[in-house]
C-alpha cells in the first residue's frame, strides 16, 4: 500500500510558510531522545492493520534512520554487509552497497554483524561495521569515503552507533583491551582526534551531545564505572561522574542540563557487593608455579574459574593485575539510574549527582522522557514510570501479554509511548505517571532487536525480516 501525498510533495504544499517533512536522523532520532512531534499515530497495528507499507529485509538489528524522502539501515546477508536505502513514500529499496569484510568477528547470538545504526545529516549517509570500519555514502549510493578501524576486542560484538557532531563523526569503540573515542572529518573520513580510554572495557553505548550555553560542545560517554565528558572539538576530557554499573548499554538522554543515564550488568544488583581482595595478596596465595602471574589453574575462586574467558581481557591465558582489578571493580559495580547536572570541570561525582535510583532497571533499552516523565522497561515486561527531578516511583506495573525480553528502546509521539518486546509485541500506553496500557500489538514475527522510528505521523518498525511503515486509519486510506 501507498499513501497518495509522499513527503516531497508535503515539501512543496507547505513551502510558503518554510517547513519540511520530519527527519529522524540517528539512532532513536535527534540526540537519541527517541520523541517525535508527530500526532495521528495509529494505537492499533499489525500486519494486516493501519499499513502503509511493508519491505522485506535481510538481517540486521540497525535501527531505521530517515531522511526528507530516504529511509537507511544496514544488514547482513549472506555474509555480505550492506547499506539498504529505501524510498520514503513507497518504502521501495532504491540502493544495496555491500561493505568490505576483511574479517569475522564473533559476536553473542542475540547481537549482528549489523547492529549499529547509520546516521545522516541529510545530504549523506555514514554507517560503521565492527568487521571493517566506517563509510560514508550519498543519497544517489556512491562512496564517498571509507574508513577501516579495527581489529577489535569485544566478546559480544558491536552495538555502538556513530553520530554527527558539527562536522564530525563520533565514535565510542570501548572493548576489553585498546578502548578508543574517535572522531572524523564528516566530509573526507580524515581522523581529526581520537582519545584513548584505558579505564574503559566492553560497552555498547551511543554517545550524547551536550550544548551548554557557554563553553565548548560536549559529548557525553557512559563507560565502564563512570560517565564522562569530552570536548567534541578537541577530544579533551572534560568531567566524569563515578559509580555506575561495568558494561553499559545505554545511551544518555540529555534535557537541557540535565543528563539521564541507565547502567545494568547481571550481578550488579541484590546485596552489597563482596570485597575482592588487591592482585598482590592474591598472588602470592594462588600463584603456585610462582611466575608472577594466575593461570586459569590458579583461579582463586570457582567464580572466577568459570568466568575466566571474561575475565582474560587480552586473552593469554592469564590474569594480570590490570584485568584483576577491572574483576574487583565489576564485583562491586553496582546498577544505577543516574541523574547528573551538566557542567564543571574534574570529577563531579560528589557535587552533580542529583539522584540515583536501583530498583528493576532495563538491561538494554534506553529510558525514554517524555511529558515530563521517565520510563523504563525491563525485561518481563516490567514498565515503571519515575519523576525525572526526584527519582520517586510513580507507577510500577507489567505490561500484559508481552512479558518478554526488551532490546528495542521505547519512543514517544502523540501522548503515546511505545515499547517493542523481542517477540514483536509493541505494547502502547498513554505517557502519564500513572500511565495505562491502551493496545497490545502483535507483528507476528520472530524478531524485533530494533528501535521504532517515528516521522510526519508515520511509525516505522523493523522485524528480523522486515520494515514496516505504520499510520492511522484516515492517512493509510487516503
């Protein structure tokens, strides 16, 4: 099914007064605040419901970016890593280029060789591959640049999406060893800085960007224990704040001056984590061959003995005093929903926290604020609304029939909200404190990992095998 207006020719009717069709140019649209200003949005969908249209896809969990009259996502098809743009209007695909692939890099099953999502600025498209590097593309499909990075070092493979900043491309690219923060000439693929992160291991966050009133662009990296602020022009850091979970997911949400932060590992909730003892003492008791160093052998712990392939960062075969004290700091992690006040210099921790909070919190969705609340959804289905300026819990409930596991982050328009399970169950409620669920929605598919985009009232959903293109009843049939 097509609509009869496309989104150029919405251009032309409104172009006396000088607006445009909505864009959604990155991951979770703009700064990946995941709200659109878009009214009319359907409540009740399907695939036989309220489409306008439906494109099959191969693979991939990147989440849809759009553009005035362009839709972008990569894919992985037959081993082959692609760049899919589509039609807009009619959701025909317009052009595949296939990236290099100079090597394989494992990744958990739940992840994809195409899990980051492209971003645009309109004019061009720029997407990264863990397996190769970055690229950048027109809107006709031509090359522009390429850019290799890599090899890398993350046992769960890429999750983290490139941005746009001014005339850069950002790039977080934390892993267990040679952590890195890069950022590129958007025009020539040329390194204009990249600022090593040693404190860092795995992690799979989108970075955030902060405009303060005075003072430079920054951009915001939630990493391994601690947020942390760069300058975007120069690489530089600027603060950080201590005390959140060791492998983060989450990209910051940034309102105004305030920064929102999610942070969740297995184990980093329940009980006062346990003090693990300094390398030295553990040395000497449990190195038995006394080579300076622990074998797997040698594990003091049964714990650690299971866990070793995490634990050997750099992977040979042992454990050195560096990977033992990320091991102590993972022990006593603890999973937090932060909130911080933007602005200083140093270590803020103390005088810019203004709330955390620690009970039920997502392990992969981002939080979403929207009418003035936050919400979070966990896997099972557990959705809870928080006040964004205390941190007090409004509502705690489950969403009926999608009691399920969440990877797709929520989005907001229209007074609604909207979460998306792994089973392809998107689950609508009206965005209050005390919110309600208003439809359960069923794709009838056996994957949703993406993130909805929303643009000029219309909502689009990938599934493992497809993209889909939703809008109320009165814009489908027009």
């Amino acid at each position: 099914m097509k609509t009869k207006i496309s989104c150029a020719s919405c251009l032309l009717l409104v172009a006396v007064a000088g607006a445009r069709c909505e864009e959604w140019p990155q991951y979770r649209g703009q700064n990946a605040f995941g709200v659109s200003n878009s009214t009319g949005l359907p409540i009740e969908f399907g695939p036989a419901k309220n489409v306008v249209w439906k494109t099959p896809l191969p693979p991939g969990h990147s989440s849809p970016v759009i553009t005035s009259d362009r839709i972008f996502v990569t894919a992985v098809e037959n081993q082959k890593l692609l760049t899919i743009c589509l039609d807009r209007s009619s959701g025909r695909i317009l052009w595949r280029r296939e990236a290099p692939r100079p090597r394989t890099e494992y990744h958990q099953p739940t992840n994809t060789p195409a899990s980051p999502s492209p971003t645009t600025d309109g004019s061009n498209v720029f997407v990264f591959f863990g397996d190769f590097g970055l690229l950048s593309y027109g809107m006709d499909g031509n090359e522009r640049w390429r850019t290799p990075l890599g090899p890398f070092n993350n046992v769960n493979g890429h999750g983290s999406s490139p941005i746009i900043v001014d005339d850069k491309i950002v790039l977080i690219c934390d892993q267990d060893t040679n952590s890195f923060l890069i950022a590129l000439d958007k025009n020539t693929g040329r390194v204009r800085w990249k600022v090593d992160r040693p404190e860092a291991t795995r992690g799979y966050c989108t970075p955030g960007v902060y405009r303060p009133a005075r003072g430079p662009v920054e951009v915001i990296v939630p990493g391994s224990y601690m947020v942390e602020s760069y300058a975007a022009e120069t690489g530089e850091k600027l603060w950080w704040v201590r005390g959140i979970a060791w492998q983060v997911k989450s990209t910051p949400v940034i309102d105004g001056d305030k920064i929102y932060v999610n942070t969740y590992e297995q184990g980093g909730e329940g009980d006062p984590p346990e003090e693990i003892p300094p390398y030295e003492k553990v040395r000497l008791q449990f190195d038995l061959d006394q080579d300076g160093k622990l074998s797997a052998a040698e594990a003091p712990s049964e714990y650690v003995k299971k866990r070793w392939a995490t634990l050997d960062l750099n992977k040979d075969g042992y454990m050195d005093e560096r990977e033992w004290n990320f091991y102590r700091a993972r022990r006593a992690a603890e999973n937090v929903m932060i909130a911080i006040r933007a602005g200083g210099r140093g270590d803020l921790t103390d005088s810019n926290v203004l709330w955390r909070y620690r009970k039920s919190l997502p392990n992969t969705p981002m939080p979403l604020l929207y009418r003035g609340t936050l919400f979070l959804i966990k896997d099972g289905g557990i959705l809870q609304s928080l006040d964004p300026a205390t941190g007090a819990l409004l509502k705690l409930g489950r969403l009926r029939g999608a009691l399920d596991r969440y990877f797709s982050s929520p989005v907001g328009a229209d007074g609604k909200a909207y979460f998306t399970s792994e089973s392809c169950k998107v689950s609508v409620i009206n965005a209050a404190g005390n919110w309600e669920l208003l439809a359960l929605n069923d794709l009838d598919d056996d994957g949703c990992f993406a993130t909805p985009a929303i643009a000029d009232s219309r909502l689009y959903i990938r599934t493992r095998s497809a993209l889909y293109c939703f809008a109320g009843a009165s814009a489908v049939h027009k």
